[in-house]
C-alpha cells in the first residue's frame, strides 16, 4: 500500500492509519491544522501505523494537531514490527512530536507487541504544548508508554522555545501501559532548548542515552557518557509556525559545529540525511539530520 501526495486539512481526529499492512510506504502527505472538536475521551494522532509490518513514514509534515489525548505528530503503535519514521518535519502538535506505545495487555496471538521501531532524521520545533482538557499539562515532546521493545531514536533534531508557565518541560517520557519499554536508545540527535528540560524514566529498563547534543538545561545530559554540550551552530534557528520544508534549510550545520564526526555510527546500509547528503556507513556521523 501507498499513501502519497496528499492534503488533509481541519481534520480533528487521526490522519493516516494504515492497518494490517506489511510493508506500507506513506510519504510527502501534508496533515496541518487540526481543531479541537474531539471530546475528553478521545485520543488521535497524525500518522501511525496499527497492526502492521515494515512501514515507512517519510517525507510527511504535520502540525497543529490538538485531539485531547495523545495528539502528536506520528506515532509507532502496538501490534507494529519494525516500522520507520525518517525525513518528517513535526511542528506545533499539542501532543508532542512523537509516539511510540504498545498495549501490553494484549499478547500473543492477538499481538507480536510493537518491535524494531526506528525514528531518524526527523525535524520537530514547538511539539508538546497542550494546555487545555483533561490532559493539560501533559504533553513530552517523545512519549513510550507500554513494553515496546529495541526503540532507536537517532539523528533528530528537537527545537524547544520559551514556554508559558504549565507546559510540560519533559522532552522525554516513559510510561505505563500494563508495562514498561526495554532497550530504548537515543543516539545522535540535537536537543534545542530555552528551558529547562526533563527526562522521565519511570519504570523503563535499559535505556541508552549516547553521542547526542545538548543545548540549553537537559537533565539526562550528566547520564550521556559521550555528551556534547553547546550551541550546534545552525545557519538559523527555525522557530514553530513555519509552515512547509523550505524554512528547514536554516538547521544546516555551520563549518564550526560541535556536531561535526561526534555521532556514533549506526546505519548499516547506504543512508541519506534529510537534506539528501550521503551519510557514511560504519563510520562516525555528524549530530543531527545534517552530515556536514
């Protein structure tokens, strides 16, 4: 199954949900400005896999999402094996940025859990900011609820501005949906923030915090044995409201940045960043989505 090239607009709920599928590929779709019409019970996302094998989200931006629960740009779901979320810009979704979650009340036969998710190269800036309805005040920019298990999360970018008083500070939460995730691993990626941000473990088991960069207050960073801590020294700071991918072009590296060959390798096939430059194959990465 593809789902590609299209527009969905003032849609309240999810956006596209591809079910059952082994090998789906949504790619360069565009969900943006999502109302607040779903009641307090309701939870929605803007593209997520259920029930499937192999899928791959890329190329996709979504933004101003604002269903009640859950309410982020994509998400990997329960049932999920192997699923790929790469080259996607998330921007202004109340909910966050990204999802990735298993049921774990559910087991064999009726389901294989949610394995294998991958999440590099994606762009968030001004995710996690619900303020209202019966979850206000709860909104990490990455939440993993339930025992999803050998997550990677590498070579993002993730913008925080200033925020008013009663956001959720925590870029990263752990959590409970009858169970905890195993073997989780952030790596690479570049954590922008003027304020302060929290990192929730719960009761989560091996969790990998390695080669990422630091900018601003990150509680976690004194627990990343190959920190970098600095500006990255974009070309320019992108800011949330910046509709479509031309604006992106600004999170280019300059020749002086800290983030140069300090990313642990990781690909293990032939990979692109996301502005199309080749990344080296076993070899070390620049931080972030640019390979200088």
């Amino acid at each position: 199954m593809i789902v590609r090239n299209n527009l969905l607009e003032g849609v309240p709920g999810d956006g596209i949900v591809p079910i059952g599928c082994d090998g789906a590929l949504i790619t360069h779709n565009v969900m943006r400005d999502c109302p607040r019409l779903l009641p307090d019970s309701e939870a929605a996302a803007g593209i997520w896999p259920w029930s499937c094998d192999n899928t791959v989200i890329q190329y996709n931006e979504v933004s101003d999402h604002k269903a009640p629960w859950d309410g982020q740009g994509f998400d990997s779901d329960w049932n999920c094996r192997n699923t790929l979320i790469q080259y996607n810009y998330s921007h202004d979704n109340e909910g966050g940025f990204l999802l990735v979650c298993d049921d774990g009340s559910q087991k064999m036969p009726t389901s294989a859990g949610n394995t294998g998710t991958i999440v590099r190269y994606n762009i968030s800036i001004n995710d996690g900011l619900r303020t209202t309805g019966k979850h206000a005040g709860f909104s990490p920019v990455i939440h993993l609820p339930g025992p999803a298990r050998n997550t990677q999360i590498y070579n993002n970018v993730v913008i925080v501005p200033q925020r008013e008083a009663g956001i959720d500070s925590s870029l990263v939460a752990f959590d409970n949906w009858h169970g905890y995730p195993d073997s989780t691993l952030f790596a690479n990626n570049i954590f922008y923030a003027l304020m302060p941000m929290d990192y929730q473990a719960a009761k989560a088991t091996r969790i990998y915090y390695d080669n990422n960069l630091y900018y601003g207050k990150h509680t976690i960073a004194s627990e990343d044995p190959h920190a970098v801590a600095g500006d990255p020294l974009f070309q320019s700071v992108v800011w949330g409201g910046n509709p479509g991918w031309e604006v992106l072009k600004g999170l280019k590296l300059k020749p002086a940045t800290p983030a140069a060959n300090k990313g642990r390798p990781l690909v293990r096939e032939a990979t692109k960043d996301f502005f199309g430059n080749k990344v080296p194959v076993g070899k070390a990465v620049d931080i972030g989505v640019h390979e200088f």
